[in-house]
C-alpha cells in the first residue's frame, strides 16, 4: 500500500503543482508503474530504493526487449519522481543521480545537394498558375530552414525584406528573425505579383503568404504532396519531405563553417543537442570524402 499511497501523492503533486495534462501524467504514472511492479515483487518500499535497484530495473527492461529510447523515456520518468520524494524530504539521496541514460543511435535525415535542390525547382512549370509560389514554397523552406508548419503560417507582415530578415513564428508561439537571401525574396516577390494579379484572396487569409487555388492557407499535407512531387520529376530516389529542405539548410551551412549557435538561432532550436545532429551529418561527409579520394584509404 506504500508505493500505491506514494504515486498517488505524486499524481496529485503533478497535477497540482505542476499543472501537467492529462495525457502527460498518464503517461508519467503508466512508466512509474513498471517501477512500482519491479520493486513490490523484491519488497522494496520507494524510500529504500537504491541506485543499485534502479539499475537492476534497468537491466530488466533491457530483458524485456524495450528498445533504448522506451528505457531512457522511463527511466526520466523514475527520475522525476525521486525529485518529488527529495522535494518532500521522504528520501535523502536521489538514487537516479548517477545513473547515465541508455545511448540512443540517432538515425541521420536525408539531405539533398544543392544541385538537386536546383533539380526540384528546374522541375516547375512556370507557366501555370501555380508555378511561381510552388518555386517560392522550395526556396523558402531551403533558404530559411522553416519548419512546414512555419512556412504555412507566415505572414506579409513577417516580410522584412529591406533589412533582409523574416520574422518566424515556431513552437510554442515564440518568435525568431531568420536571415533571407535574395534568391529567396525574387521568389517570394514574383509569386505574390502573380497572386495580386490572379488569385482572388479569401479576406480571412490577406496576410498569409502562401495560398492555394482557393485563396485559402496551405495545409501542410498539401506542402508535403508539392515536395513529393517536383522531387520525382527531378528524378530524385531519396525518401525526401518538407523537412528535408530544413535538414539540408543547416547542413550546408554548417559544412560551410556556420556557427552551430547561430545555425540553432535560425532553426530555433530549444536545446543545441538538437542541432549537433548536423555536426553528425558533417562529419560523415568528410568521411565519405576521405574515402572516396584520400590515397591511403
């Protein structure tokens, strides 16, 4: 009845004090009940818990077959909860304190060289109604390094092309100046020329850049078919999507030298972790090079 009384506690304490969802403190408490199974069948109380014994439940979850990425998940989850005990002066020392995360392989994203970028947007037919934004659209994710759902939510009033930046609205609402170049902006330009001219705007949607046939906001559905598409025509094999273009803009500005700091400020990137992936990306390219030309290979 002690770890039933305890993790009821700390369900209150999540909801109470740190205001959690639903969704995230179910999910909280359905890791924290492996624990609480593991640690009942050896008669353990969560005050006697110890590093030992955590690592102990580690190795059976390795047991299990739950992959590296399930294990680290839980095992934030225990941490959290012996934050709480700690908080609450049940237990002294935090048995997780020393205990390293399982090492998760990351799986490296696709990217496209920059001539097969040129490939996809050679691939429009300018002509058609829609082949100026459909070239914009591509230069825009590659050049900015948007996320689709910022690309689709962008605004006339986010153009700041005088001083050569775009305001950028990511998660969680915050806002970010990314710097646009000026092949970018032609694009950018020449499709709202054409949309002034032959698209009748529905007024609810005035100040989105990007609009379909409709007049309406693009969907990203519908951004993601487009990237499909003229990659195909460009003869493209790689399983590529909108984000694709975003991998690859940071990629090729970190192979050219770019500052990680500043690449993580234009992706808008929470942690810098999340943008080291790209040093990954950089390093298998000189790899690759080396192997490919190096004599001594």
């Amino acid at each position: 009845m002690r770890w039933i009384k305890t993790i009821e506690d700390y369900r209150n304490f999540l909801v109470l004090e740190k205001s959690l969802s639903d969704n995230s403190v179910l999910a909280y408490l359905t890791d924290l009940e492996k624990l609480r199974q593991f640690a009942e069948s050896k008669g353990i109380e969560p005050e006697s818990v110890a590093r030992d014994h955590i690592e102990e439940f580690l190795a059976q979850l390795h047991d299990m077959g739950l992959n590296k990425r399930s294990q680290s998940r839980i095992l934030s989850g225990v941490r959290g909860f012996f934050k709480y005990l700690l908080l609450e002066e049940v237990i002294d020392n935090n048995p997780t304190e020393m205990i390293d995360s399982p090492r998760i392989g990351r799986n490296l994203p696709e990217v496209l060289t920059v001539s097969e970028i040129d490939a996809m947007e050679a691939a429009i037919d300018l002509s058609k109604p829609d082949g100026h934004r459909n070239k914009a659209i591509i230069e825009t994710l590659y050049s900015c390094g948007l996320r689709v759902s910022e690309l689709t939510s962008l605004r006339i009033t986010d153009l700041f092309f005088k001083d050569g930046f775009i305001r950028v609205i990511g998660k969680g609402d915050k806002e970010r100046l990314v710097p646009i170049g000026r092949t970018a902006i032609e694009t950018i330009n020449l499709y709202l020329e054409q949309r002034n001219r032959n698209l009748r705007v529905d007024p609810n949607f005035r100040n989105i850049v990007f609009l379909n046939r409709w007049g309406k906001k693009l969907t990203r559905e519908m951004v993601f078919t487009l990237i499909k598409k003229y990659a195909q025509l460009a003869g493209i094999k790689k399983n590529i999507s909108p984000h694709t273009l975003r991998h690859s803009f940071a990629t090729h500005l970190i192979e050219g030298g770019a500052d990680l700091r500043a690449v993580q400020e234009m992706l808008g990137h929470e942690s810098i972790q999340t943008t080291e992936i790209y040093t990954h990306l950089d390093s298998q390219f000189l790899k690759e090079t080396i192997m490919m030309f190096h004599p001594h290979k």
